[in-house]
C-alpha cells in the first residue's frame, strides 16, 4: 500500500502583495510612458514628448514611492511604520510642488500632455497595483508549527 505523505506548499510572505503592487504598477507606468509619449510626440511634437514624459515621472513616481514606502516598512511596528509613511508622504507633497514650481517657467515641455499623462498615470498605476494586490494569492493566517506538523484529518494514511 502507497503511503501518502501531508507536505504543505510553501507559504508566500506577508509582503508579497506589496511586491506584485509594485511590480504590475511599474509595469503599467512603463506602458503609459510609451503610450503617452508617443501619443503625445504625434499631437504636440518634441515638447509633447518632454511633457509626457515629465508627467510619467511625476504622477508615477509619487504612486510609486507611496507602494513602495508601505512595502518597506511592513515588517515595522505599527507606529513607526505609520510614522516612516507620514514622513515620506510630507516630502513627497514638497518635493512635487518643487518639480512643478521650477517646471512653470520653462516652456520646452507640453503642459496639456503633462496634466494629462499625472492624471493617467495616477489611474493607471494604482489600477494596476490594485489589480497585483487582489490577484496576489496570501493566505489570510500563518498555519502554526503543530498545524504542519500535525495537519487536520490526519496526515499519512
């Protein structure tokens, strides 16, 4: 008689859907950037390109920083880690109002194809960072040490 053994698949960490957050929203800023700066290199030209671009590094980056701040600091206490994102979210307010102040002046970028492609790349990176969390497959619990070892319904038969 065959004996059947109770072996249980390896368990993905607490942060795995942090990383396929990432990972799909990075996959979906590339893909605008593309899009966009081809899109907009046909209507406006070389400044469209600029502003496409510029507006992809702008609205991403700070979708991004945002993921990628909650994904760092998920093994941390409560507090700090809630202290480490209020932080990180106050310098990137001041630091997206920086880029945007020092780009008013300057007219080698489209500012249409900017707006637009901030306002897209906020929709579609965290489109797709949501779209990565709920097709992520984490278990809810951690089954305890006596739980391998000693599954429900038995084990070997």
């Amino acid at each position: 008689m065959a004996t059947v053994t109770f072996t249980p698949a390896s368990t993905p960490d607490q942060t795995a859907a942090l990383r396929a957050a990432v990972r799909y929203g990075f996959l979906g800023l590339l893909a605008l950037a593309a899009v966009g700066s081809l899109i907009a290199a046909l209507v406006a030209g070389t400044p469209g390109l600029y502003g496409a671009l510029l507006g992809a590094a702008v609205g991403g980056g700070f979708i991004l920083c945002t993921a990628l701040g909650v994904l760092f600091t998920a093994k941390l206490p409560a507090v700090t880690a809630g202290a480490v994102l209020l932080g990180t979210w106050l310098l990137k307010m001041i630091l997206a109002i920086t880029v945007l102040a020092i780009l008013k002046p300057l007219d080698f970028y489209n500012d249409i194809a900017l707006v637009l492609v901030i306002v897209f790349s906020l929709v579609i990176v965290l489109g797709s960072e949501t779209y990565g969390v709920l097709n992520s497959k984490v278990p809810y619990v951690e089954p305890s040490a006596q739980e391998v070892a000693d599954p429900p319904g038995g084990g070997n038969k």
